[in-house]
C-alpha cells in the first residue's frame, strides 16, 4: 500500500471554529460543505480580506483559510493576522488556498507566514489531509521584526551537503579561526 493509499486518520472536528476569506461564492460553498461533511459546525465566511479580518478579531477561529487572487489581497490579509497589534491570534494556522501556484507565490506566501498552501482545484481529500497536518504536525511559531509564522524548516532531519547552514558554536567551542589566539591564554584568574 503506497502512502496516497493509505487511510486518512479520523479526527472530531466538531469543535472547531473556521473562518473562510474567499472571494468567489462557488470556492466558499466548495469549502463550506466539504468541512459541514467533516463535522464542522463552527464554520464563518467573507468575501473582502477587509471583512475577513474583522470576522477574525470577533470570533478567534481555530483555522483560517485565505483566498489568494486578483481583487483578493490574501498575503495581506496574512499580513494583518501575523503582524497587527489588534489581531487576537497571531499564530493561528492559516491555510492559503489559491489557483496561482508559481513559486514565486509559494515563497511569498511562506514568507507571510502561511502554515500550508492548497492549491486550486480542491478536492475533499486534499483539504483534510491538510488540516490533518496542521494537527498531527504543529509547527514552532516564531515572532521577530521581519516575520511571524510557523518554522519554515519543514525537514528536521540533519543535513551535511554542500549546502548547509552553518551553526553557530556553542558556548564551550573556540571556532577555528579564534583557537590560535587563545593559545598562550588561560581561563585561571592570575595570581
């Protein structure tokens, strides 16, 4: 049995609260439905990232899910949820949901903080397993000036090519570079 055969894990979505920013009316009724047939009761919509955010700050949802097109300004929408003084949860997962799907947009939605990318057209399979990797795979969240999201870094496993990033010594290692310089030097105090 091969991994896309496997059988999705079954989870109690009944609970949770999902705020759909779409501009389109068919994608909304799309979305709605797939998660009313997942158990989903707790489910609000809006057509203008405007609306969306004000909908967001009222009901705290669990989940978002961001169109992202034209007349449909998603990595902003992303922006204020991750960055906005007034935003009640910075860290809530924010699913982008979008037919543009160039890496450039990847990236730049990555960038804005999104926690998963769905592409267009959606099926009912690809919108659970993404919210099941939003539950079985909680991400660390990260807040400094320039970003607010989730761990980029989607692979832990350790990597020793070409390309990797150097980590900075810890705190009992000398670099290379500063041994020479400490080598007629000692730690003991003088006396």
């Amino acid at each position: 049995m091969t991994k896309d055969q496997e059988p999705l894990p079954s989870y109690d979505l009944s609970n949770l609260v999902i705020l759909i920013a779409e501009k389109h009316a068919t994608m909304r009724t799309i979305i709605r439905e797939v998660l009313h047939k997942f158990g989903v009761r707790k489910l609000y919509e809006e057509s203008t990232p405007e609306a969306a955010f004000e909908t967001f700050c009222g009901v705290n949802p669990d989940i978002v899910t961001i169109d992202w097109g034209p007349d449909f300004d998603g990595v902003s929408l992303l922006n204020k949820i991750r960055q906005d003084q007034t935003s009640p949860n910075q860290v809530v997962p924010v699913i982008m949901v979008t037919p543009y799907t160039e890496k450039s947009r990847i990236y730049a939605a990555r960038d804005a903080g999104m926690t998963e990318f769905l592409a267009q057209p959606v099926s009912a399979k690809t919108i659970y397993e993404h919210i099941c990797k939003i539950i079985e795979n909680p991400r660390e969240f990260f807040k400094t000036k320039a970003y607010t999201g989730p761990d980029r870094r989607r692979h832990k496993g350790k990597y020793e090519g070409e390309e990797r990033r150097k980590e900075a010594p810890t705190s009992y290692e000398v670099p290379d570079d500063k041994k020479s310089e400490q080598d007629g030097e000692t730690d003991k105090p003088s006396t």
